[in-house]
C-alpha cells in the first residue's frame, strides 16, 4: 500500500504548499525574512504598472503591492482556490479593489500576451511541474520591457538555483537584470527585450 501525501508530508517536501498550513505564510516572522516592502522594492513598479503575481498563496506580499498601484492592478493567480479566498480577504480587509482574483496555473496562463508590465514569482517556481513552459509563458504576458521578478528562500525546498533561473529565462527570451542577495533570500529580476 502506497504511502498518503498527508498534508505534513507535502510541506516538508517538494510541491505545492498545502493550503492547510496557509497561516504559516502569513507569520509576522515572515518579514524578517521577506518583508512584503523589501519584495515590493524590488518589483520597481510605477504607479500605473499591470502586475501579476503567480502563486499569490494566502496573500502576503499582495496589499503592499497593490497599495504600490493607485492606478495600477494586481492579478492575484494561484493553483488553489482556497489561497484566492485568504488572500482576497486580506485585500478586502484593507480595503484594497484595484485587484482580481484568477485561479490557474503557470504552464497555461489564461492572459492576453503583453498583458503585464510586472510578474511576481516569490518561491513558486520551484513548485511548478513543467518550468520551461511556465517561463516561455511568462515571457508571452510580459509587455515589452517588461520584467520578471523571481525571489527564493534559503530553506525551501524547491528553491530554484540562480544557474538554472537564468538558463530558463534565456530559453523564453528574457534578459538578466538587476539582483539582490541576501542571506536569506535572492531576488533576480528578468527584462523582456522590446519588440
């Protein structure tokens, strides 16, 4: 008999953050590792930009994000229902619209291309089956000059080297940019190239 991927096992190991431990990812602790400024920060937004964040979870970074666009939106997308509700909540709570709420994943983006000027990614991308694709489909929404940020977490699991971002970027035509490294955490951002 097969072993249960109880939702224990599943934190502990590679895949996607069971939503039954949701409140984790929203531990005040959390901002000593990745404060939701300091990821901000390094989104480099205008006022006006069209984010999407991929794996939004229950929402941690997502207010100080969208405060950042008081003409902008945010696209909040994640694998699983239950985080869109957590996260849209905490929106809600802070009285924060200029936001929807998609449920889906990073293989088969459901966007327009050149839909955003910013895609958030903050330790997602090691949980994605099929990462090739999901950065080729990333670089299709992205507006030209647009840019990826991609953040990971010393201790995660899935955590996604800096050699094996860059070879995904160059593959779906994205451009090395600006990086910060901590001790922590490391954040690369990815430029698209204008048409």
């Amino acid at each position: 008999m097969g072993e249960q991927a109880t939702p224990w096992r599943r934190l502990a190991g590679r895949g996607m953050y069971p939503v039954e431990y949701a409140a984790w990812l929203l531990s005040p602790l959390r901002h000593l590792i990745a404060s939701p400024n300091r990821i901000a920060d390094r989104l480099l937004l205008s006022p006006a930009d069209r984010v999407l964040e991929i794996g939004c979870g229950p929402g941690f970074f997502s207010p100080t994000i969208a405060q950042r666009l008081p003409v902008g939106h945010l696209t909040l997308l994640d694998a699983q229902e239950a985080m869109l509700t957590l996260a849209s909540k905490r929106m809600r709570q802070r009285s924060l619209t200029n936001f929807i709420c998609v449920c889906g994943n990073a293989e088969r983006l459901p966007f327009v291309a050149e839909a955003f000027d910013a895609v958030l990614m903050v330790t997602v991308l090691g949980e994605v089956c099929d990462r090739p694709t999901a950065m080729t489909e990333v670089a299709r929404v992205l507006r030209p000059r647009g840019h990826l940020s991609s953040t990971e977490a010393a201790g995660d699991p899935d955590r996604m080297q800096p050699a094996e971002l860059d070879r995904l970027a160059a593959h779906a035509g994205l451009a090395r940019g600006e990086s910060w490294q901590g001790l922590l955490i490391r954040t690369h951002n990815y430029n698209k190239r204008s048409a």
